[in-house]
C-alpha cells in the first residue's frame, strides 16, 4: 500500500511539477484559509498540511495495523463550496463540524462515520483527521480542467480498528451545494464516498 500512497502523492512534489515547468499553473501563496477562490489559477495543496498524521517512515501506518486513507473526492468543473449562510443549514451538519464552524472553518469538511452498530463496535473511537478541523479550505477551488490539477484532500488515520472484519465506512464531503443522495452517488457528482476497511 505504501507504494500506491507514494505514487499518489507524487503528483503533489514541487520539484516534479518544477521540472515540468508547471508551477505558474498554481498560486504558491494562497495560505491564508480566507482568501476567496481564483477562477483562472487555483491554490497548490501543500499535501504536508493533511499528512501530519501520516508518515511514510512507519508506512503510513499499515504496518502496525492503523491505516491511514486519504479520502479525496471527484472534480467537479467549476464548482466552488457554498458557505454556510442560515442557521438552517449549520443544523444540517454534525453537532462536532458546527464547533468547527463556530471556531472559523467555514468548510467544507470531509465527515466518516460506520455504517452500522457492529460497524462502530468494530471501528471504536478511533478516527482522527489531519487536518483536525476537517476541511478543504474553499481556497483550493474551482477546478477548471487544469493540467495536473491536485485535487485536495483530508488524511484519516484508524487507531487499531478490530482485525479480520469488514468495517463498513461513509465519508461525506458537508456543503449546502452537494448531493447527498447516498443512492445516485454512482452516477452522478456527490458527496458520498462510501468503503470497506479490513486488516487481516
């Protein structure tokens, strides 16, 4: 698995895309999470932001039987988060994400939960999301169809899930301009991703 994270990872070397002379595709500067969306060049994900967590020296935690997934979700052309801008809406997300909210991400977030009662047994309570707040800053968005475009991503890392099961897991990207739809998630953009975990 290490070799497969790797090979993902790749896309998000500075040197590669220096080489490449792709850099001025990217904004290197756009750190502050309150700068509003460029619709001709998008932010570079600096991928040591989500991998705090993660480190490839104990092989991203598979070694020891705590994994850690990066959950990325699909472009979506042109499609920027909507903020939250009713109360209606900030009660739609999970109680813990409305506290990241209240604490100034204003999302949208990357949220996994267990599918089912055995599934939360055998998981336990121990998830934990690099970055801790969950969220993909808004100033990674839009994609435009640019060359090498590095989509951005939230790390997971499972603390000793229970061994020789399978756990059933959903992730959900929040955002008021989202599908939901749990059902259509296969055939049409949503912000469903749902998988199974198993260690052996």
């Amino acid at each position: 698995m290490r070799n497969e994270i790797d090979r993902f990872l790749s896309r998000y070397n500075t040197s590669y895309l220096y080489a490449r002379q792709e850099l001025n595709n990217y904004d290197m500067n756009c750190n502050d999470a309150t700068i509003v969306p460029k619709f001709n060049q998008s932010c570079f994900f600096h991928a040591d932001d989500a991998l705090s967590l993660c480190s490839r020296r104990d092989n991203y935690g598979y070694s020891e039987g705590s994994p850690c997934v990066l959950i990325k979700f699909n472009n979506i052309i042109g499609w920027v988060p909507q903020p939250i801008i009713d109360q209606s809406q900030l009660y739609q997300i999970p109680e813990h994400l409305r506290i990241a909210y209240q604490n100034g991400h204003i999302g949208p977030w990357v949220d996994c939960q267990p599918n089912t009662a055995v599934d939360r047994e055998n998981l336990g309570n121990n998830l934990k999301y690099a970055p801790v707040s969950q969220e993909l800053p808004r100033r990674y968005f839009p994609y435009l169809n640019q060359r090498n475009y590095m989509s951005p991503f939230v790390a997971i890392k499972f603390t000793h899930p229970a061994r020789n099961v399978y756990i059933g897991i959903t992730c959900r990207l929040w955002s008021p301009n989202l599908s939901g739809d749990v059902e259509g998630y296969r055939y049409k953009p949503s912000a469903i991703l749902p998988f199974h975990l198993f260690i052996e």
